[in-house]
C-alpha cells in the first residue's frame, strides 16, 4: 500500500509539472507581444596589476620620520558590463547596464554587482529628446561613456572615473554619477552641432537610505519614518540639478563643453569622513549639508594621427562654517592625455591628471600614465598601462595635541597588462 501511494504521488506531481508548464508556454504565446528585437551585448576587462606602494612622513625631529612600504599584484576580472537595448518604434528605445566589477561573487563577498544604467528615451526630434530612469548625465565628455570600458584605450581610467578607485577618490563630489531625468538635444548650425542637455537626480549616494548589516535601515535624515532602503529622504532643495552646453564640428574631429551642477555634500556622513583623521579645524566643518556646485569644461579633438582629450573639474562649497574657520572648501581635478594612433589598430598615450579631492584639507595628487592600446580583432584590444600617483599631505595635524604638524608622501606605482572584449 505505502508503494502505491509512492506511485501514485510521484505520478500526481509530475502531472501538475506538466500542467504548469504548458500553462506558462501557452500564457507566454497567448500574452507576449511583438515590439521589437531586445539586443544583448556588452563588454569585459580583466588584468593583471602590480602595485609598489611608498609611505614617507617627515617631521621637524628626523627622529620620528618613518617609511613604510608594500607591494601586491594580482589577477582580476575587472569590470564585466552586460548591456540589454530594445528599440520600441521610431520613438522610444530603452537601455540597461549591469555593471560586475572584481571577480564578483555573492557566495564568496567579492568584488561588486549594480545596475548603473535603465531608462527609457524618446526621441521627437533632434533638438528635443527626453529620458527618464537611472542614467549617466551630461557632465564634461567622460561621464556619459565611462562604462564603455573596452572603447577606450586606458586600463585604469582618470582618476575621479575609475570605477574601482570611486571611493578612494569620493567620486561623487566631483561627478554627478547618476541622474533620473534628461533632457537633451542637438541643433545643427553651419559647420557644427550645439549640444544642450538639463538633468535632474536624487541627493548624493551617502543620503539615500540602506540596511545595516543587521537589517536595519539607515538614514541620515528622517530616520524615524524610513521604511524601504535606497529612497531618497531628502527636501526638493537638496536633490541635483545641473546640464551641460557644448558644441561639436560635424566630422566629430573637435568637441568641447561647460557643465554645472547644484546639490549638497552630506557631511554627516562620517564612514565616508571619519572625523578622527582630520584636522580639528576640519572636524567643525562636519555635521551638516554643504550646498556645492562643480563646474566643469571638456575639450576632445583629433588632428591627423593624434588626438587629444582633457577636463577640468571645480566645486565649490557655500557653506558657513567654513567661511567663520577661513578655510578655503574646495576640490578639484584635471587631465590631459595627449595620444598618436601609429595604425588604426594601435594607439598609445601619455596622461597627466591633478586632483585636491579631500574636504577641508590641503592635500594634492598628481598622476602620471603612459599606455598603449592593440586592438587584435573587431572584438579584442590588448592594453598596457604604466601609472605613478604621488600625493602629498602639507602640514597634516591631524590631532595637534599628540602628532606634531608633518608632511606625509605617498607614492603607488602601478603596472598594469590587460584585455577587453567586446561580447
């Protein structure tokens, strides 16, 4: 008896299998609709990295100068995008990015998975096109394209891009890294395109809410009536406006722009600004919302085999405390890289970027690169990148009291092989 009520479940499971599956088959044929091909492609990098770092403090007593080194090189699979684009009619299309980054794995806790990119865009016409979801805004000529990692020549790009260094160089202060709605436009006059596009998005990453590792939401503002994690709390103020005006030769051999845009830096936020490593005038700046702008100014061209493209980024904070210390709060960053293509298939490069990217503080970096790019195929590009950043940290007091005033040098070394692929 117990043998035939085996069997007879088995055989009753198996029968309400079939019968789901045939209900999801004939539902899918019954309900899907034709609206066009859903296109899948995108790109992946992966590298081989050695790095060489140098500590080197100085005191007033040589006594206490100290040096610390450590070097470190290894395998990655450094950026995986996946990229889906469905064009709807003459109108309407619509785009995804999944972005992995670091070998990825969720078992393991390695490396990063999110979806940077998902809007809808329509098109009316040239001069006037609207989109509206998570996207890149127009912000100087990097930002909009900097996931298309394999196009480019460069292992590790400009620092305040690079995706993997977003935050050690805190990205976000100077990038607006995601805007919700755009609109944008071409108009075509003589021989050039001038080029408009008004944005607007959520506060920066470091208002918006998440979950503590023991499952409680965080939030910076309103913390008492936050039920979901990744929602913006913040006042319509505080939210991110900005565009980007520019123009373009019709040959695409000249492009060069001005963008602006208006929100607040979340001093609150002491992970991302521990307090206890600044200096104590810094420490009274913390605590608030520092209304902040950043400017920025792009220049690309191309003339023969050589080409060259180049950014200047300024924000600057109205923010009282800082005015009541005198203190000067502002960042920056630039680069220039200056490039010959020796076929169409090979090119390489030299870049030399600047960048001032800590709050209240007096610390500056330059960075100096040289690299090269063959690409073997349509589809595969070899890449090479040798890299130095060399920061220096001008009369550091971190805590008068117990560290006298010093300077600190940090020199990282960087040598870089790797490959991209177009999939």
């Amino acid at each position: 008896m117990e043998s035939f009520n085996t069997r007879r479940l088995s055989l009753y499971m198996r029968a309400c299998l079939y019968f789901t599956a045939c209900t999801l088959l004939t539902g899918g044929a019954l309900y899907a609709q034709e609206t066009g091909d859903m296109q899948i492609f995108g790109s992946m990098q992966s590298l081989f990295m050695y790095q060489d770092s140098q500590l080197r403090a100085t005191f007033p007593d040589p006594a206490m100068d100290f040096k610390l080194s450590e070097t470190r090189n290894s395998f990655a699979l450094q950026q995986l995008d996946l990229f889906l684009s469905k064009e709807i009619d003459e109108s309407f299309s619509a785009f995804i990015d999944l972005e992995f980054q670091l070998n990825y794995s969720s078992d393991k806790h390695w490396g990063s998975m999110s979806v940077q990119e998902a809007w809808l865009n329509y098109h009316y016409l040239d001069e006037l096109s609207f989109k509206a979801g998570l996207l890149y805004p127009a912000f100087n000529h990097l930002n909009e394209i900097k996931n298309r990692l394999a196009l480019m020549p460069y292992i590790y790009r400009p620092m305040v891009y690079e995706r993997l260094l977003s935050e050690r160089f805190f990205t976000e202060d100077f990038i607006p890294e995601h805007a919700f709605i755009q609109v944008s436009g071409s108009h075509a006059t003589g021989p050039v395109f001038l080029d408009y596009a008004v944005f607007a998005g959520n506060a920066e990453g470091s208002y918006i809410t998440k979950r503590n590792p023991d499952g409680s939401l965080s939030s910076d503002v309103n913390q008492k009536f936050e039920f979901l994690s990744g929602i913006d709390p913040t006042n319509l103020n505080l939210k991110l406006i900005g565009g980007r005006i520019g123009f373009r030769t019709r040959d695409e051999q000249w492009k060069a722009g001005i963008s602006i845009t208006h929100d607040y830096n979340n001093l609150r936020d002491t992970v991302r600004m521990p307090s206890e490593g600044l200096p104590p005038a810094t420490r009274q700046l913390l605590g608030d919302d520092a209304e902040r702008i950043r400017i920025g100014a792009d220049v690309s061209m191309r003339c023969g085999d050589f080409w060259f493209e180049g950014e200047l980024i300024k924000v600057t904070y109205d923010y009282e405390p800082a005015e009541k210390l005198d203190l000067h709060a502002e960042q920056g960053f630039a680069y220039g890289t200056l490039g010959y293509e020796f076929t169409p298939a090979t090119t390489a490069y030299a870049s030399l970027q600047w960048g001032d990217y800590f709050f209240g503080v007096d610390s500056d970096y330059f960075v100096y690169t040289v690299g090269g790019a063959w690409r073997l195929n349509q589809a595969i590009t070899a890449k090479a990148q040798f890299l130095v950043y060399d920061e220096l940290h001008e009369n550091y007091t971190p805590d008068i009291q117990t560290i006298p005033a010093h300077k600190e040098r940090v020199t990282i070394t960087f040598t870089m092989l790797g490959l991209s692929i177009l999939l």
